[in-house]
C-alpha cells in the first residue's frame, strides 16, 4: 500500500474533485480504467477519497494537508460597493475560494470562506487579493481575517425538512 501521493494520484483526486468520470480521469491522466479503479480503491483505504455513494467521492482535505480555513471579511468604500457583482465574479473563479456570502446586517459587505494549504499560501493568496484590488481601483474600509486553528466538524446539511 502507497503511503506518499505521486502524481498520478494527486491527478485522479483533482480530476475526482472537478467531478470528471473515471473514463474520462482514464484518458486525461494516460491510464487505464482498471488502473483509475485500483488508485481510487488505494486513496479511499488510505483516508485521502471519502466515498459518499457510488462513482462519487469528497477529499479528506486534512489528511491532504489542505485544511487551514479562513473566514474573510470585507468591507468596501462606498464607491467600490456599486462593483460588487464584478468582485464576486473575480472571487468566483479562484478555485480555493469555497464559499462567497453577500451579507447583510453588518458593515462587512462580503464574507469569504478559504481553504488554504499553509500560511505562506495564505500569505501569497492575500498579496494576490491587494494587488488586484489596487490595479482595479476596489478601495477597502476594512478587512479581518478569522484563521480556523483546528476542524472539529466538517459536514454539509443534508436534512432539508
């Protein structure tokens, strides 16, 4: 049993994770189906795939080693309020962005939820959001950043009634 992740295996949790077929992670990584099949058996023993129902699965971020959260809150000056929708669509398009909230009630106009690998990742990802801020003239009043220091439940809802 493999205990490090090589390529191949970090190719089939992404393309898992971007909901592609098993056919279709066959042919993007240049493997056999069998050989996707016999990988995906190897990650879920492993703890790195969680398997929800057949040909579907989630990645245990923790045992990824992608598990620092952060909530983010943004308040912007007035003027930049009117170009929410335009940031909301930047924020949409980054892939460890998970979960963008407009709010209401509070003075922060946005709230970010962020998965990140490590504070330098962290670190980068923040420089990135200032620097595009700047060059599209976005002014911010105020912004927090809230760092989970450890995950004690990671669930979705499922009772909907």
């Amino acid at each position: 049993m493999r205990k490090v992740l090589d390529e191949v295996d970090k190719k089939i949790i992404q393309y898992i994770l971007q909901g592609k077929t098993q056919n279709e992670i066959a042919l993007r990584v240049g493997v056999t189906l069998r050989t996707v099949q016999n990988r995906i058996k190897s990650l879920e023993e492993q703890g790195y795939l969680i398997k929800l129902k057949e040909g579907y699965w989630v990645a245990n971020y923790q045992k990824l080693g992608i598990s620092m959260l952060a909530v983010i809150l943004i308040d912007f000056d007035i003027e930049s309020k009117s170009r929410l929708d335009e940031i909301i669509e930047h924020f949409k398009k980054l892939d460890f962005v998970e979960n963008i909230f407009e709010t209401v009630g509070s003075q922060y106009d946005l709230c970010l939820i962020v998965r990140y690998k490590d504070v330098e990742e962290y670190r980068t990802e923040r420089r990135k959001f200032m620097e595009w801020f700047k060059k599209h003239d976005i002014r911010i009043n105020h912004l927090h950043t809230f760092i989970a220091s450890k995950t004690h439940k990671d669930h979705r809802r499922t009772i909907i009634l």
